[in-house]
C-alpha cells in the first residue's frame, strides 16, 4: 500500500508541475509512455505536418494491449508533448527498448520544421542518431521548455513498443551495465567453445566439437542482436 501511494503521489506531482496535456520530465526515474493515446493508420497515408495539425486528433485512444497489432500495412503513430520543469538545461533519452522493431521515426519540431530521425532493425545502424541495441533518441530541452514530439513506428508484425523516457545519467549507467553483462556472457561462450574443440581434438570425439559450435553461433547471435 505504501508503494501504491507513493506512486500515486509521484503522479500527481509530475501532473501538477506540467502544462494541461504535457508530460513533465521529472528526473531520478524512467517514465514509461507504452500507456499513452495513440493512432493507428494506413501506412504513408500521413505526414508528420497533417498529423500537427490535428489529423489525429479524433484517432487516438490507449492501447488495449501490450502487443500492438503491426503489419507491413498500417504503422503507429504516438503524439507526445514533453515539458521541463526545471530552470536548468536537461538531457534526457526516448527510447523503444524492442531490438527487433523494423522502423521507428522521431519527429522533433525545431523552429517551423519538423526533424525527423530513425533507428530500427530495417535502418542500416549508421544512420541511427545514437548506436545501440535498441532506437533511442537524445532530447535536449531547455529550462522550463515545452516540445511536441511524434513517434511513428512501422513493423511488419505486431510487436510490443515499450516506449519511455530516461534521464541521460540514468540511461548511460543501464547501458554500462548491459555491456558489462553482455561483455560477461559473450566471453563465456568464447571460452566454452574453445574449450570443447579442445577436448574435440584431445579425445577425438565429435559431438565435443558440435557442442563448441553450438555455443560459438549461440555468441554470435547475442553479438549480432546487440
């Protein structure tokens, strides 16, 4: 009970320091925004400007579940309008921690323009804004700035998005750690496999040197999803 009001109370706190509509970026903790209306088109059938100005207005309605019904036909779109409380500079990260999503795009106004930057498992990883293992997107807001941003995300199967918001602090020391883990892991493996063909060779028996095939293409495949 503690912990349900303890929440309820950091709701209200964020509610009560955003502008009507806004999200505020409190710092300390991630704000998950998998919950927040969103619209689902047919895909191309929407620009980033039609739906500013309001074209998706009537569309929007929380998601219904955790999987969200993609196909190479439709594609989500999720308006989002950030706020920064604070009378200091922030840096934060959107992120759609979901490694095998074809596409997403961030629409970020800057003047009277719309920029549009994307990552995914379809977008060759140099053109990513920030490399890593899933989409993520540097915001850098200015103090007490309010941002109307867009997301849009393409997939040709349904897949979760789990979309969020984390302080680029916060998410710098969960992406140390995940290399370090898979940095732990890939090295295991490594060592496994070698250690098989080893025994492969010493005692002249094949399913050793299987079982070190087995862990080295289970190492490659954690390499390349990462």
């Amino acid at each position: 009970m503690m912990a349900g009001a303890c929440l309820c109370g950091s709701g209200t706190a964020v509610a009560a320091t955003a502008p009507a509509g806004s999200i505020a970026l409190v710092a300390g903790a991630a704000i998950p925004l998998s919950q927040q209306p969103q619209a689902m088109v047919p895909r191309g059938s929407l620009t980033v400007g039609e739906a500013a100005a309001g074209r998706l207005d009537s569309r929007l309605a929380a998601p219904e579940s955790a999987a969200v019904a993609l196909s190479p036909d439709n594609e989500l779109w999720i308006p989002l309008r950030l706020h920064n409380p604070s009378d200091q500079s922030a840096i934060w990260q959107l992120q759609v921690a979901q490694p095998s999503i074809d596409e997403v795009t961030l629409f970020d106004a800057r003047g009277k323009q719309w920029s549009p930057s994307s990552a995914g498992d379809r977008v060759e990883q140099s053109l990513w804004p920030r490399h890593g293992r899933y989409p993520s997107f540097d915001l850098r807001f200015t103090p007490g700035e309010t941002r109307q941003l867009f997301v849009r995300v393409r997939s040709s199967m349904p897949a979760s998005v789990p979309v969020r918001l984390v302080g680029e602090a916060d998410a710098d020391a969960a992406e140390q750690l995940a290399h370090i883990g898979l940095g732990f892991l890939l090295g295991a493996l490594t060592l496994l496999a070698a250690a098989c063909m080893v025994q492969a060779v010493l005692y002249r028996d094949a399913s050793y040197a299987l079982y070190g095939s087995y862990a080295l293409l289970l190492g490659l495949s954690y390499a390349s999803i990462s």
